[in-house]
C-alpha cells in the first residue's frame, strides 16, 4: 500500500481502526477535534461494528468508553487537554479500577497555548492518576502508539494515555497504512462488584495492585528512552526531549551538525520512567539537558545534579517551545553565543474575529446597546470573540459563565444598591456540555439574570460537530432531537422567549422582557435563545436575504462602526474619510445597519439599482 | 529535494487548502513531506500560519531565518512571519502595489473570476511559473483536480492557470 498523507489528528483515527478499536467517542476540542471526525471519514475501513458519538461532554465520553472497554472490547476516547479537566472524575477512579479491553485516552495538549484557557501538561495529570502516558515525536508515531496503547492496555488492564500536541496533531506527515485488525470480540461483561464497584474497603489493595503494575512498568526495557548516540566528542553530556520538542531538537542538532556527535534521547514514555534510564543518566552524565512540553514532567523525576531545563532557567517555563526557543536553550546549555536576532517577530498578527454575518455579533450588539452598564459573563466557542466588540467581560471554562452570573447577582444584591443588569451568552453546545447543572442552581438559588442562549445549530468554533438539538449522530444519521426551550423549562426558567438576532428590533424587545422579568417581585432567571444559524454552514448563507449594503456621504468618520460592530467588511477608506464596505467580505447580512449613530450604513435590496 | 516554504494569511482566505495542494504535490514526486497548519480561533479571520518541509526532516516547524520561500496571501502578515524567512528567500505576496517582493494582484484576478478566495490559487501559480517550487505545474494540476470537491475542479483550475500566466509579469 502506498503512504497516506495524514493530520496527526487522522493518523491517530487511522491507528484506532488499524487496531480493531470499536468504539470512539469525544467531545470536540482543538486540538483534538480532527480525531474522532476522521474516525466517521474512515469508517467504512472498519471490518468490526464501530460505535462513533459526539458526547455531550467529555466526562460522559470517557464512561461511555470505559464501560465498552468493561465488555472486553477496545474503545478509545479523545478530548483535549482541558476536558481531561471535565473528565478528572472517572479518569482518577479508572486506574485503581482498572479496565477489561483496551482503554486508549487521548488527550491533546495545546503549548502555546493556541486556542485554549491554559497550557497544562496532561503528562503531569496522567502522573498524577497513575496512568501510564505516550507521548509522540509525530503523527506517524502518534498512529503507531495507539497499537502499542492498546496492547499496554490489555496486558497491564489499566488504561493508558496517548499525549499528543497541537504540533502533532495539525502537522501533516507521509504515514504507511497498515492492515486493519478483526478482532471479532462479542460483549462480555463479568460481574465483579469488589473491582466494577468497589466500596471503599477493597480501594487499599486495588491501589496496591496499581502500584505494583506501575513498579513493574517502569523496570520495562520496551520504554527505556531511545539513544541516538554520539561519537564521544560531546562525552559526559547529553540531551533528553520527548514529543514534538524531540523531533524539532533532532532537526536542528541535524543543521549544527551535532546529530550523532552528542548523545541524545527520545523518551516516549515520560510517566512512569524507566527507573534504570534514571540510574544511567546519574551514572553517565555530568550534564543534561531536558526538552519537554510543557511542565517540567521527565525533568521533576530526573534525580541528576547537573540538570538543566525550566529549573535552571535554561529552557522558558511558559509557552511553545518552538524551534527558536530550542535554538537558544541548546546554546545556553552547550555555552555557545546565541545571535541577538533582529528580525524578531511583530506580535502574532491580525486577531480572529466573529465572521462576517455572524448572528453572535448582531446579538452582541444590541445586549451591549441596551445595557451599557451591564455584565457580560460569557463563555467557550467562537462567541469568546465578542469580547472584541465590549460584550464579554469573562471567560473561564464551559459553563461557568452562568454560574459566575449567579455570584455576580449575589455579591451586588447582598449590599442592597442597585444591581447592574447581568446579561450571560453562552453557545447551544457549552449549554449541553455544561450549562444545564448551573442553569437549575440559578434558579434556585433566586439569581436575577439574563440568560442569552447563542444557537446557531452547530459546534462552530471546532469545525461544527453535530448539537444534541440538530437531530444527527456524529455519522450523519437521524437522531432524536432534545429541544433547547423544553430544557430550559425543565430547568424551572418561567421567563422564556426565542428569535432570531438578525431582527434587530424584536430582539431588542424580547431582551427588555426577559430584563424586566429579572426585576419583577416574583422575576427570576430570564432566559433568551438567539436562534440563527452559523453562516459558515453554506447552505445558511445561500438561502437567506442578501442586500447590497453601502456607505452614504452622510458618514462622519467617526469610525463607531468598527470599534462597536467589528465586522471584517466594514474597513476605513482613509482617502474619503469615511468607512467603507469590503464587496469581497460583505455577505449582505444588514445587521450592520444600527451600528451607525448617522444612519450611513443602508441596505438596499440586491435586484435594486 | 529539500525546500521550507512559509504560506502565510488571514483566517478563511485557503491557506490550509494551499497547503495541502503544496504537500500533496510534493509527496507525487516521491518527496517526504511534513505540515503544520493553524487552526481552532485563529481561523475565525485572524492571521494564519502554515509550514511546509519537504525533504528528510522530522520537525513540521520551521526555525526563523531558515525558509526557502514564502508565499504571503496578506502583505499585512509579513512583519509577523517574515522573519522565518532566510537571506535571499524568494517571496510572493499577494498584493496590488509594487514592494520588495514578487508582487501579484491575485485579489483582481479572483474578483474578475467571481470567486475572491481564489486568490490562493492565483498566488501558487504565479509561484509555479517563476520555477520557486520544487514541485511543477503538472503535478500541482493533478493534485488541485484530486483534493477539489468535484464541482470546484475547473474553477480552481481556472485560478491556478490565470496565476501561470502571470509569469514574467512583474
């Protein structure tokens, strides 16, 4: 077979049904997304049934997975690094409890970080649960640890972790296809209440039994950390890097010509660390040099006092290690001059932005207009954006936004002064995953505000993955709808109004209700669904009115249309003084149209003159 | 056959379909071929980066001041990743006016082909025609008629070929 040319994120798909993986299941995440969506792509591959969903969350993706694993059968589960954060729960049980098939969780970290809230190590948190971790140097290894994963899996019955980063799972490398495995298991589930469901009284020596598994794992040689050996010029010191930090170190030793001078170690397994690999570096190194991201994993195990890394300050404590940080960190540590390089790097561009004719911004808008001095509580997706237009003043982790509305409302209301208006916007997906719970606690604990629920039908920001309301499983076929309004009711919300942000003036009207609700006597959670559908979706551009949008003489230059709106088709024509619309960009949306104080923006109808 | 190439511009202008065209298009001449591309947020509009490495390396990264060739679909981008590029590197930015690079008003030839995201298209031919490339004009056609949904094939074709036209046309 001739190579195939995968994303990291797709090599590991591919490994998951090279290895005869029948289940896989996730909530989207960048980086991580690409995972499960090209297990849907390639399904056809599998010769086993594959049971493939977007969970609702990643905790309950991880419990869905491992109760297929209890059946004997191989299941795998992606999310990124935060939503192992989500999933802590079970995650921390599961290495005592250990599993029955292979148990594969990929967690995909984000250096940087690119696009996430932080940049934990979930190497760090694999130690932490006990888990034993892999952490892949490409997207080609990334597909091979997954076979070498899942054996782990099975002849240790405990669940390992595959670590990849956003280096790894957006590159795209040349990967050999190997032969798609038939395992023809058939469920079978042996009850054994003292492990499936162990009280407290059999924990002590299913925890021993962990660490008797782990003992044995770190003495293992298929682990010990890989030597590219050096011919003796650079004896007594020595390099240690694991994942992308290895391969970007072997390209640049590779250039200075010092691959193959100094002897330099891959470690794929940085938790639990070969003990012996430990003993040698002690034994054979004056001085070594640790390259990992991004905690200080493989170096805080390293008993070694000529260590370098984050703990002498050799190598940054924050951000990518990128090939110019690992340039200068060898040269720190081999004491050779480092260039001062001038052409040093303005920033890192242009921001992202809503997309032109996103609903979230007309909705953003007219929330900001009308509660100039409200507080916007908001959340994880694309519509984190809106905090470029002023209508987002926080942003945490999925779902906090209501509840942090909840400790807003309470904190104003215990002094007994006016209580600013709260306006919270969270997306339909974020609801799902993590509204609901602090929806219910805001009811119930009295808490006055405005819930603005942002649904344009899609998990946008990752590529639009299917909603629980849409009515699509993650292969495309028709699923039961879970309608978002009678959720809400449920939840106990007797304030609830829907429509499109795109009508600007109905919206409008129907955020003063859900306001003045907030302030009746017997008022309480107000919840508003700003219901359009995201434009990226191309049928939802095509189909809905399109005007000719245009920029009267009668615009002053105050520029308010781009600091307020913030759309890319509105630019500045500095010549004429006034703000002008980009025909490329432009997709005729109109809800532009109030962002102006002189009324300059119209509409006009396509077909008019 | 050993080349870096930056391809640098705004999130949704094709820079990861330029990407992949340039990677697929190498490995059809037998080419190790690595890429690291942007995405989650930053493809909402911000700036975008992707890397090529073609030839026996293991990093998708591409160190500063060491990259072969740069093809910029956003002249605002080159302060931020300009400096990846090496002494001499050749450059093309998509671009009306003159500047210290191989210029291409790919955003007019785009327009005129009703279809502005073209513009990627036109910029890799124009590239492909001035031989900046390790990889030519046959196995770029080839592989944008492969990676194309079907019913984008000939346009995107149409781009490639206006942008080979401009060859010389500096």
């Amino acid at each position: 077979m001739t190579d195939l040319f995968l994303m990291g994120n797709e090599a590991i798909a591919r490994g998951l049904i090279e290895a005869g993986c029948t289940l896989a299941s996730a909530y989207p995440g960048t980086p991580s997304t690409e995972i499960v969506q090209a297990v849907v792509n390639f399904r056809d591959l599998a010769i086993d049934p594959l049971h493939i969903e977007w969970s609702v969350n990643e905790k309950i993706a991880f419990e869905v997975a491992l109760a297929h694993s209890y059946t004997g059968k191989r299941a795998a589960v992606a999310m990124k690094q935060v939503g192992l954060n989500v999933a802590a729960d079970p995650f921390m049980r599961t290495a005592y409890l250990g599993v029955k098939g292979g148990l594969v969780l990929v967690v995909a970290d984000d250096p940087g970080p690119h696009s996430s809230q932080n940049e934990q190590d979930s190497r760090q948190f694999a130690a932490f649960a006990r888990v034993p971790v892999l952490d892949p140097a490409s997207p080609a290894e990334a597909r091979d640890m997954v076979a070498e994963a899942f054996a782990l899996s099975e002849e240790l019955e405990m669940p390992v972790m595959l670590r990849p980063t956003t280096r790894i799972c957006h590159a795209r490398q040349n990967v050999p296809p190997r032969e798609v495995q038939a395992l023809r298991r058939v469920s079978a589930f042996q009850k054994e209440p003292t492990r499936w469901a162990a009280t407290p009284a059999f924990l002590p020596a299913l925890h021993r039994e962990l660490n008797g598994k782990l003992d044995r794992l770190s003495g293992d040689d298929r682990f010990r950390p890989q030597l590219t050996p050096g011919d003796g010029s650079c004896a007594g010191v020595c390099v240690v890097a694991a994942g992308i930090c290895f391969a970007t170190a072997a390209d640049l030793l590779e250039a200075q010509g010092l691959l193959g001078k100094i002897d330099f170690f891959q470690v794929r397994m940085p938790y639990p660390l070969h003990t012996g690999f430990i003993g040698d570096l002690k034994a054979r190194y004056r001085r070594v040099l640790v390259l990992e991201e991004t905690y200080p994993v493989i170096e805080d195990r390293l008993d070694h006092p000529g260590l370098s890394g984050r703990g002498d300050g050799t190598v940054p404590r924050e951000g990518e290690l990128t090939p110019d940080v690992i340039a200068a960190a060898l040269d720190r540590f081999l004491g050779r001059p480092h260039p001062e390089d001038a052409a040093v790097a303005a920033g890192r561009g242009r921001r992202p932005s809503l997309c032109p004719g996103c609903p979230h911004r007309a909705a953003f808008h007219a929330i900001k207009t009308l509660f100039p001095k409200g507080i916007f509580p908001s959340d994880i997706g694309c519509y984190t954006l809106g905090l470029n237009l002023g209508a987002v003043d926080t942003v945490h982790c999925m779902g906090a936004c209501i509840s942090q509305g909840v400790g807003f409302y309470h904190a104003y209301a215990q002094d007994g002064l006016d209580v600013p208006p709260i306006v919270v916007t969270i997306g339909d997906s974020t609801f799902f995953h993590a509204g609901i719970p602090a929806l219910i606690n805001a009811v119930v604990q009295r808490a006055r505000i405005v819930v603005v629920i942002l649904d344009n039908a899609t998990t946008a920001m990752t590529g639009h993955q299917p909603v629980p309301h849409l009515g699509l499983a993650a292969d495309g076929s028709p699923a039961p709808t879970v309608p978002i309004e009678n959720l809400v009711r449920a939840c106990g919300v007797s304030f609830v109004a829907e429509g499109t942000p795109y009508d600007r003036a109905a919206f409008e009207e129907m955020l003063r209700a859900a306001y003045a609700h907030t302030r009746q006597p017997d008022g309480g959670v107000a919840v508003v669904i700003s219901r359009h559908p995201c434009l990226m979706d191309r049928r939802a551009c095509l189909t809905q009115k399109r005007y000719r949008m245009r920029v009267e003489t009668s615009c002053t230059g105050c520029r308010r249309c781009l600091k307020q709106f913030e759309c890319a088709a509105i630019v500045f024509n500095e010549d004429a003084n006034r703000a002008a619309i980009d025909p490329d960009l432009c997709v005729g949306c109109g809800t532009c149209v109030p962002a102006c104080p002189v009324g300059a923006i119209v509409a006009a109808d396509e077909e008019a003159p | 056959m050993r080349q870096q190439i930056v391809i640098s511009g705004l999130g949704g202008q094709g820079v990861l379909f330029l990407t992949r065209v340039i990677a697929e298009s190498a490995l059809r001449r037998g080419a190790a071929v690595l890429t690291a591309e942007t995405h989650g947020m930053a493809q909402r509009g911000g700036s975008v980066l992707s890397t090529v490495k073609i030839g026996t390396f293991r990093s998708p990264l591409i160190a500063r001041g060491t990259a072969d060739l740069g093809l910029f679909l956003a002249a605002e981008n080159l302060p931020v990743h300009g400096p990846l590029l090496r002494e001499g590197a050749a450059l093309v930015v998509a671009a009306a006016e003159p500047g210290a690079y191989r210029a291409v008003d790919a955003a007019a030839v785009a327009r005129e082909l009703g279809a502005p995201v073209l513009a990627n298209l036109v910029v890799l031919g124009a590239a492909v025609a001035d031989d900046l490339l390790c990889v030519g004009r046959d196995e770029v056609e080839e592989t944008i008629r492969v990676l194309s949904p079907p019913k984008l094939v000939e346009g995107n074709l149409t781009a490639f070929r206006r942008g080979l036209a401009l060859a010389g046309s500096r």
